[in-house]
C-alpha cells in the first residue's frame, strides 16, 4: 500500500502536507531517516538502511514498505555547489505498541554496525507526528549546510526519536531532511521496493501488478504506455518519488517489435 498526499500552499508559500492515510493493514506507518555521512572505507548508507530494515522485520518490529535515496548538499565536497551526500528513509509498518522498542533496536544497530569515523545519525517519526517544519529542514538541506543543534530541537518540538549515534553525530541532520524530503513526497528515488531487484527482460502493465506496484508508469512527457505494450528493463529500474506517488519513468522506443519502452 503507498501513500498519497494532497497539498495546500499557504500565503508564504510554505506546503503543509495533509496526510491521507497514517494507518497500515497491521499498525502505523513510520518514516525512519539515515545518514551515516557515507564513510568512505564502508559501505554506504543506503546498505546500512536496508540492513537495518531487513533486521527489524527479522525481530517481527516493523515491516518495509520500501527504501528512498534523497540527495543533499555536501560542503566540502569536489563541487561545494552540487549536493553529493545522500540520506536514506524507511517507510515503515509497525504496530504502535512497539515504538519504543523499534527505537531503541534502531540505536543499537546503528552503534553496532555503523563505520569507524562515520557520524551516523537517524530519526523516526510516525506520520501522526508530521509538521511542515521537517519539510522545510528538508528542503533546505539540499541547499545550504544546517547545525546539528538545530535538527535536534526541531525534533524534540515535533516528539520525532532522534540521535547522533557515532562521532560528531551531525547525521542527524541528514536523517531528519530525508524524513522531511519523503514527508514531502517530491524528492528522491527508490531503492528498495517488494520485487524491484527482480526486474529483468520484458514486461507488460498487467505482468508487472502480479508482483511490483507502481503508482505511475509515465515518460518525460508524460505519455503512459497502453496495458498490453511491453517494457524493457534492461538495468536497474529507479523509480522516482512524485507528489507522494511511486512513479516509473519510462521511454518510448519506435520500430521495435519486441517491446514499445524502456525503463
């Protein structure tokens, strides 16, 4: 099941999201932010996210919906203008009762399975706890370097579980923009979703719903194939995050008779 989202825009231009639906089949849903501050000398943070998820399932905690890359900004980095550290968020389904539980797994995994040197930080909120100044701490930190002081008063304010695990702990301030990013459903691509890693060879519409969901199949110019034609993945599909929705891009492809698009 995925979300989606309606928006209003307030005289200073500022989205409030109205969330549609905060409740699964079985509990909450639960967004949980990563930002390790992608160590050089280890894996990557959305490794570390993932495996996270894979071991709250394994505790019976929570269950993964799927996973969501979201590009920041990174001083220091070759192009101090480009936004070259990513944060990773869960959208998790997890039974309220187990919230405390949840957080403190989360603290010891990361603690325990985080990089030397890494700064890893993470926080978790329910979509009951939503507040537009998330999305704005979001948005800014793809623009400008933020204070690790800061990320943490905006969580306490809003009740959101949050902490620097490791080093400095300014990951923190990466996991609250990625929370505030997929909060604001306009930003960042999947990583993981049930079925995604499995795409492989060719497809129609109506082969695809018998094991993956997509919200949207459509192309840059928004043009939507027809229910029998057949989609090539040929690489690894990188659905994108559109106003709250799952959206796969594809692109057509002329005078093929195998297949009308690619993913």
């Amino acid at each position: 099941m995925y979300l989606w989202f309606h928006e209003l825009i307030t005289c200073t231009k500022i989205k409030i999201l109205l969330i549609n639906e905060t409740k699964g089949k079985d509990g909450l849903f639960y967004l949980l932010g990563i930002d390790d501050t992608d160590s050089v000398e280890t894996f990557q943070t959305t490794d570390l996210t993932f495996n996270l998820g894979r071991h709250l399932e394994e505790q019976g905690l929570a269950k993964m919906i799927h996973l969501s890359c979201h590009h920041l900004y990174c001083d220091g980095s070759p192009d101090e203008n480009t936004p070259t550290s990513t944060a990773s968020c869960l959208t998790l389904e997890a039974n309220p009762v187990n919230q405390r539980e949840l957080d403190l797994v989360c603290r010891e995994v990361l603690l325990r399975d985080s990089a030397p040197g890494s700064n890893a930080g993470y926080v978790l909120a329910s979509w009951q706890q939503f507040d537009h100044e998330i999305v704005l701490w979001g948005k800014s930190a793809k623009t400008k370097c933020l204070k690790r002081q800061d990320a943490l008063q905006i969580a306490r304010r809003c009740g959101l579980g949050a902490a620097g695990i490791l080093g400095s702990g300014i990951g923190v301030i990466g996991a609250l923009a990625a929370v505030g990013l997929r909060f604001d459903g306009n930003d960042g691509w999947i990583y993981w979703m049930p079925g995604l890693h499995d795409l492989k060879g060719i497809y129609t519409q109506v082969q695809l719903t018998q094991f993956i969901h997509f919200d949207k199949i459509e192309s840059q110019r928004h043009s939507h194939p027809a229910f029998d034609d057949r989609i090539l993945f040929d690489k690894p599909a990188k659905p994108l995050l559109v106003e709250g929705k799952v959206l796969l891009p594809v692109k057509a492809v002329r005078n093929n008779e195998e297949y009308h698009w690619m993913a």
